[in-house]
C-alpha cells in the first residue's frame, strides 16, 4: 500500500447505481468522508444502507459509478480496500463455538498480530467482557455478541472501519458504551461510516450525516446544516421532559451491575439529567 496525502477523501463516492433484478437500490450515490470523521447513513429499511457498505467493502459489485476507500478504488484495488478496512456487518458474525476470547485470539492471528492473547484481553476489558470472556458465545446476549463483533472490527486498527446498524439491537447502556468506542476511535484519526436506524445515534456521534431515500442521497451535511433545513424555530414555552432513555439510565444506570456479566462502570450512566454527549 501507498501513502495517500491526509487531504484526500477516505471514501469518495460517485454515481454509485446498483439493480437487483428489476429493483433499482441505489440510483446515482454520491457523498465524501473526511479522514478521521464519523459519517452517519440514514435511511429506511430497504433504502439500500447495507448495499452501500457491502459495494464499499468490496463484497458487491455495483452497476455503475466509482467509489474509492483509503485512495483504493474498490472495483479494480478491491485487495488494496481490503487491507484498509474493517467490517462490522448488520447480523453478528461471532463463531457460536468459540469463546469470546477465542474468536478474539484468531481474528488477530489473521491479522498476523504479534501478540494475539494481549490483544484479545484489551478488548475483552474495553468491551465489559473480560467476566465472559471464557465462555461460549453461544451462551452470550444479543448485546454482548454485538459487542463482541465490534471488538473483533477494531483488531489491526484498519484506517476505514464500517458499522452496519452497530447498535441495533443494544441496550442503552451498551449503546453508550459502542458511541464511546466510535468516538475514541475517530479521535484516534480512524474513518467510520456508520448506518443507523436511530435518528439520536446520529446526532450524538456524526460529524456528517446523509439520507438515503429513494436511492439517492438526499440530504448531507452537518447536524446544524440539517436543522437549518427547516424553516426557522419558533420560541414557545415547553416544559421540558426527560426522554424515555434519560429516565431509563437514571434508574438503571446509577446502582445497576450489568446482568450479562459486563463489568458495571459506576457514574458513567447515572446522570439523572440523561445521556446527551
Ligand atoms: N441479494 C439481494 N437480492 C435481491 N434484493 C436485495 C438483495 N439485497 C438487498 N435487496 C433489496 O435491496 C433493497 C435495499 O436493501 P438493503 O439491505 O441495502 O437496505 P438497508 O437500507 O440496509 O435496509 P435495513 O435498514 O432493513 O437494513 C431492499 O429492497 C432489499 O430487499
Ligand atoms: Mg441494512
């Protein structure tokens, strides 16, 4: 692999068409990454979000149109993205057999990671699952496999890592917990191009967020660029309430030990006032 100036769009997209059959997915994508930011892909079930990523990850072909990823064009240097990336897919891909610990140890063998075991317990810790570590993933929570998954992704610190609907699926302690690691991670300078369905992930993690609707990328922009797509606020006197969630991680986050076996991080929830940042 070569250097690519820091300058240069981590993921470009252009044009990106793609049919399956009759069924026109995606119909003239376009949109850029910035190096070190966190891009969010809105959209509807059905939008085409997973295509988007898979044509990105080099696991589909598309129609038409250009995308490059860390400079690599992903149709003709698919090795080249390859090399750069890293995949969490919308359905976990744990092995049911191994422990998590195992499924740890062998992505980082792949990877060609000197000292696969250190590796694994450092993830283990900073996913809350060094209690279960040893056990069968098959013995494992939806959360904890989800968590699992995404510790599995960050093994080989790949420069461009994408998140299909990473938190689906989570509580929403674990889910404070994965928008911690995203943001750490592009604080460290990786790309990530997340999907969600959670209109709130988006605005708390993303730098950038777009709409896919229809096949088309709709709108793109920064939060504050998006809300100024509406006509301007109104000033009303509303009583503010807590939002289910707020209310949610006060009761259950201040005295609460995580039931799946992850480690309990006392205070970091319990902020009666909610979960904004
Ligand atoms: N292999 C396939 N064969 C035929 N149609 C497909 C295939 N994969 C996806 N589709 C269709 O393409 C459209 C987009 O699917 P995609 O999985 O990209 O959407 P998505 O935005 O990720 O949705 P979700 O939010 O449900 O994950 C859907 O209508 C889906 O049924
Ligand atoms: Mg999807």
């Amino acid at each position: 692999m070569t250097a690519h100036p820091a300058t240069e769009a981590a993921i470009r997209v252009r044009g990106l068409e793609k049919s399956y059959g009759k069924v026109e997915v995606l119909c003239g994508v376009d949109f850029d990454v910035a190096r070190g930011s966190i891009f969010a892909l809105l959209g509807s079930n059905g939008a085409g979000k997973t295509t988007v990523v898979r044509i990105l990850s080099t696991l589909l072909k598309a129609d038409a149109g250009t995308a490059s990823v860390n400079g690599f064009d992903v149709a003709t240097q698919a090795a080249d993205v390859r090399e750069s990336i890293s995949l969490t897919g919308q359905f976990a891909a744990v092995d049911e057999i191994l422990s998590g610990r195992e499924n740890l140890v062998l992505v980082a063998r792949l990877r060609h990671l000197e000292n696969p075991h250190a590796v694994a317990d450092d993830l283990l810790g900073r996913f809350s699952l060094t209690d279960a570590g040893t056990r069968r993933v098959s013995t494992y929570s939806g959360g904890m496999r989800r968590r699992l998954d995404i510790a599995m992704s960050l093994i080989g610190n790949s420069p461009v890592i994408f998140l299909d609907e990473p938190t689906t699926g989570l509580d929403p302690e674990a889910r404070v917990e994965v928008w911690e690691t995203v943001k750490q991670l592009a604080g460290d300078g990786t790309t990530v191009l997340l999907t969600t369905q959670y209109l709130n992930e988006a605005e708390q993690l993303a730098d950038r967020i777009a709409i896919l609707h229809q096949g088309r990328i709709i709108a793109n922009g920064t939060l504050t660029e998006l809300k100024q797509l509406l006509p301007p606020a109104t000033v009303e006197y509303v009583e503010k309430q807590p939002t289910l969630e707020e209310v949610f991680l006060a009761i259950v986050g201040g005295s609460h030990k995580r039931s799946d076996n992850g480690a309990a991080k006392s205070g970091d929830t319990s902020d009666a006032t909610g979960t904004s940042n």
